[in-house]
C-alpha cells in the first residue's frame, strides 16, 4: 500500500472525497468534506490533511491529521481522524501501517503527540495508544480520547538514518502478522503479477515451513517491521548444497532506511553459520531489490525468459 497525501495526486480528488464522505459523512455534509479537503490541498499550513491509501491506484485507505475533531479538548491537537481500511484488504495490518505513518507525519511536523477519538475498545491498545481521557461532543455525548507519542527519527533511526531493529528467529506468535501480509509481499514480489489469497499464500509459507525454511524477523520494541525468509536447496547438477532466499519483505512505511540490507546481512550469516558457501535467491527483473542485492555482491547465475503466445 503507497501512502500518499490527496494534494499528490489531484486526478483522485473526487474518488477521495467520495470515500471520505461516504464513510464518514451524512447526506447534509458533503460540502463540509469537499471545503476541507479543498483547502487542505492548498494551504501553507501544516493542518489539515488527508491522505489516501492506494493499492493499484485504487483506494484501499484513509486518514486525516485535523487540528481538532470536533469534541471539546480543543487544548489537544493534532488529530488522527477518519481512519478506514476498504474491507476487502482488512485482516493485513493496514490500519497499522495508516497509524504508523499518521504518526510519522505528525513527528515530521514537529508535533510530539498524536490523538485521536473513538468508541471502539481493545483495537488502538494493541499498537501501543494509550487511553488518555475523554472528550465530549456538541450534541453532549463523550467519547475517548487515545494519544501516542508521534514517531521521532532520532528515536527509531541512527545518524545515517537507518531504523533500530532487533532481528531474531521467528516464534509461532510471529506467524499471524506474517501472513497478514503474505499476500502483499508476493504482489509486491512479482511486481503485481501474482495476487493469491490469503488462503493461497498461507498454504504457500506453510508448505515452505514443512521443508524447513524459517523466518528471521525485525521488530523494534512491540513494532513488526518485517522479515526474511530462508532455507537450503541442493543443485542436482552439481551435487552441491546452497543456502536460498525466498523472500525479503519490509513494511512500507519503514522502506528506504537500511532495513532490507540489515535483514540480508543477518540472513546470511545465519546460512553461513548452517556450513553453506554459497547464497542463492531468485528475484523478478525490474524489482528495486536487484540494486540491494548487487551492492551485497550478488551476481546473474542463470536468467529466466517468457514469451507470451496471446
């Protein structure tokens, strides 16, 4: 999922607005979003803003960073508002990922504190909110208000900016937050061509785990931030044995900060220290990974070609 600001990409402006109002809104109020999310394309200030979640241009997600969510702590902003995930793509963790990147954002503009409002009870405690208090609205009702503190890259990132990570060997309590997102680290490995099931992609890892292979995993305190997976293979001409990389995958809000190599370098020599001498991997032309694996010394062996016969 690419996460984007509405200002972005302006010839999506209407399908966002339609998915704000329609999820958020009422039948009186839809040129209370349109004017808000007009102007929030063109002001200089910080707030507000909304954002949009894409999976193939289509949108899959929301939020918004407000100063005020219409309640009455009008001493506490900036407000996380409006979150949705399509229900098509709920159960992968993209809320999460929305989260995390609101919170980053607030961080970028300086803010050290997050807040948001809802009704909803034991979903934001499992990323770490806090229940903070309550609000009340003008209608009288109260509501409860949950804060973080926003992301601070000098908290999660060293000098060169990349991320704090701790990677370790997989438990079987790693294993849902994985295939949560198994299908979409397939997509992004194929450069969308294979979309399975969770279903399918589950059947996937476990026949993979059944032969052995297992997961190194990178997580910064209670945060998943991504995996490795690997095994051993043997190559029937040459009567050798190899370690293998299946998959590499990295949550996208956390990509471009070192984590990739790191998870390489730790999945190497994990298979070092198994006795192999030799790393192999298989990846799709035109994925940005090839660059990484360059850089880490990986070379062409063999080259793979189609022809379509449409």
């Amino acid at each position: 999922m690419e996460i984007l600001e509405i200002s972005q990409r302006p010839e999506l402006f209407e399908k966002a607005l339609q998915v704000f109002w329609g999820e958020w809104g009422s039948e009186e109020n839809r040129a209370f979003y349109e004017d808000c999310m007009k102007h929030s394309c063109k002001t200089d200030s910080d707030l507000p803003r909304f954002y949009i979640g894409l999976q193939n241009d289509e949108i899959i997600g929301t939020y918004a960073l407000l100063r005020n969510d219409i309640n009455s702590r009008q001493d506490l902003y900036p407000w996380l508002a409006c979150l949705y995930v399509d229900p098509a793509y709920r159960g992968k963790e993209l809320g999460r990922e929305l989260l995390e990147h609101g919170l980053q954002e607030a961080s970028e503009k300086g803010y050290k504190t997050l807040y948001l409002t809802t009704d909803i009870d034991g979903y934001y405690e499992k990323y770490g909110w806090t229940h903070s208090g309550e609000a009340y609205g003008p209608g009288g009702g109260s509501i409860k208000v949950y804060a973080k503190k926003a992301v601070k890259e000098n908290s999660s990132a060293d000098k060169r900016g990349s991320l704090r990570s701790q990677i370790r060997p997989f438990t079987e309590q790693d294993l849902p937050i994985i295939l949560s997102h198994s299908s979409q680290a397939m997509s992004d490995g194929t450069l969308g061509e294979a979309r399975p099931s969770d279903e399918k992609a589950g059947l996937l890892v476990q026949s993979l785990l059944d032969k052995g292979c297992r997961y190194l995993v990178a997580e910064d305190g209670d945060v998943f931030q991504g995996w490795v997976l690997i095994g051993g293979g043997k190559d029937s001409l040459a009567d050798r044995t190899y370690g293998f990389i299946y998959e590499l995958y990295v949550l996208e809000p956390l990509r471009g900060n070192g984590l990739g190599r790191k998870l390489m370098e730790e999945a190497i020599a994990h298979l070092k220290l198994e006795g192999h001498t030799e790393v192999r991997l298989s990846v799709f032309a035109g994925n940005q990974a090839i660059q990484l694996y360059k850089k880490m010394g990986f070379t062409n062996r063999t080259l793979s070609m189609t022809c379509s016969l449409k």
